[in-house]
C-alpha cells in the first residue's frame, strides 16, 4: 500500500537540523516591512466591515480564496461530512504528536481516538465519523493508520530534548487590532527564536500525496511564526507518511515576500466577502469538489473540457 522507503533515523534528524549549517541572521527592518504591509491591507479592507467583524484567516482560507472566491464563500457555507481521506490525516495528526512527545505509538487508533475526545466538542464530526464505522480493526481506515504507524515508528527519529520539540503549537497574529486573525496549528516546530538569528523548523505531517499547494502552506506557517515571533524559521517542511519522504525549503527573503502578496491578497478578497459582496468566479482543479458546482456554469464548463481533454488523451 506505502513506499517504506524514504529517509529514516540519523538521516531525517539531519535533514531537519539541516546539516549543522549556519542559520541566517535576522533582519529587522525586512520582518518590520512584512507586518507593515499586513498591517496596511488588514485596515484598507476592513474599514468598511460592520463593526466587530473578524477575518479569521488560515493557510486553508488564503489557498481556497486565491483559487476562487465562489468556492470558498461555498467552503464556508457546506456543512458536509468528513471524508475518509480527511479522517486519516487526523487520525495521523494525533498518533505524529504522540510518537514524538512520548516516544510510542502502540494501539495508534486507540490513541488518536483518545486525543480527539479530549476536545470532543470541536472534534464532533470526527468522532462520529468513527462511530458510524462497522466495529473492529479491519476496516480500511484502521489498516491506513496501522500502516502508516508502523512506517513512522521505523522512519521517525527520536528528537534530542536540545531540539526543544513542540507539537500542535497554537500560532495567533493579530492585525487591525484584531479585526484580521492569521492563525495555524503546526504539527512540529524544532528550536527556540533568539532573535538573532533563524533557529526553527517547521515541519507538518501529510498522510496524502504531495500537491503543490503544500509549500504555499508551508511559506503561511513561516509568515506566521516570523511575525508571531521576531525571528523567521531558517527552513520549513512537510513530511509524507505515505513514503517518508521530507519536503524542505530554505526560508529566505523571496519565501517572505511571496507569502506576504498571497496573505494580503487573501485578506482583500476574504474581506470582500465579509462585506457581502458578490464572489467572483474563477474556474480551477478545485471545480469538481466544489459545493457550488450545480449552479456554477463557468465551473460545469471546466470541468466538461476537462473530461474531454481527458477523454481524448
């Protein structure tokens, strides 16, 4: 079912402290322009907001914005179960936090399930998810998560108290006195700021495969823990359960800027739509999951030449 190949052991713990190499020093002014542009773009959009309307903005929001406003005005309105995919990736979530906190990850569902349950207000549509599933072990989505522990346990080092590892960390950034939130829960971050230099990495764990969507994630996690804290990460990553496999970047100053133009980008158009205004079109690979779809013709219409091209191929 999985690849179990990928880097394990001494090989990831040095992919995730990056070799030893040195970490960029901070720089101020560039981290002080960032929020400054934010800043601008959280006050012009929000201006004309009801009074105390918040824009809460996650790495969700600003990929789903940026690809259609039609489709996340449509996101935010469905009420639709979880998938099975979805399901694994949270399930995956837990058992990852788990491992790296305690150093185990026997009877993984047993784990997760217990995790969930510690918020069961929050994780109610998870949670009855897994109740609805017929009893015992040998569903699909148990042998997923079985597989998928088993391949972490062996791949995964365990992490130096110095790396100073912290799991489902909670970062908040507030702008326009409170008016935009960006906010992201991360699945690991390793090292402490000094605000001096660039001491973190981030990492999130994937239970799917790679989409080119992850990195822009990844770029909105910097973008946050460099406002959040004073000091950018030196490196960000995702990790794919399914091979191992540790998908890093260099956070560098062109990383900063590019994550900056998405997030004001997506502050302007998600404040459109707090405003009420009308959501503007734009068909994209999205289409066939949207909401939306049976009464979005320019939506049909993609995917009709779609599955022509498709056909024809």
């Amino acid at each position: 079912m999985f690849d179990m190949g990928g880097p394990a052991g001494g090989d990831l713990l040095d992919q995730l402290r990056a070799g030893g190499l040195a970490r960029p020093r901070v720089d101020p002014d560039q981290i002080a322009a960032v929020r400054s542009r934010l800043e601008h773009a959280a006050r012009a959009h929000t201006a004309g907001l009801d009074p105390g309307t918040v824009v809460r903005v996650s790495k969700q929001d600003v990929t789903t914005i940026l690809a259609c406003e039609g489709h996340a005005a449509a996101e935010r309105r469905a009420k639709r179960p979880p998938t099975q995919a979805q399901v694994l990736g949270i399930l995956m979530d837990a058992v990852f936090r788990h491992l790296v906190t305690t150093g185990s990850a026997e009877d993984p569902l047993r784990v997760a399930r217990e995790a969930l349950e510690v918020d069961a207000e929050r994780n109610a549509d998870i949670v009855a998810y897994l109740d609805g599933l017929a009893p015992g072990p040998g569903s699909e989505l148990a042998r997923g998560v079985e597989a998928m522990t088993r391949a972490l346990t062996r791949r995964w080092p365990s992490l130096p108290a110095r790396f100073h590892p912290r799991t489902q960390e909670r970062s908040v950034v507030s702008l326009a006195g409170g008016a935009v939130v960006l906010s992201g829960v991360l699945d690991l971050a390793i090292g402490v700021p000094d605000g001096m230099s660039a001491r973190v990495c981030l990492v999130d764990v994937k239970a799917g495969k790679p989409r080119v969507e992850h990195r822009a994630d990844m770029h909105f996690y910097a973008l946050i823990e460099t406002l959040r804290s004073g000091a950018p990460p030196f490196q960000v990553a995702s990790y794919y359960l399914t091979d191992g496999r540790l998908d890093r970047e260099a956070v560098t100053a062109v990383v900063l800027e590019s994550a900056t133009r998405r997030c004001c980008d997506a502050i302007e158009r998600l404040c459109r739509l707090a405003d009420g205004k009308e959501p503007s079109l734009t068909p994209n690979p999205l289409c066939p999951w949207c909401a939306a779809r049976p009464g979005c013709a320019p939506g049909r219409q993609w995917i009709d030449r779609k599955e022509a091209h498709d056909g024809d191929a």
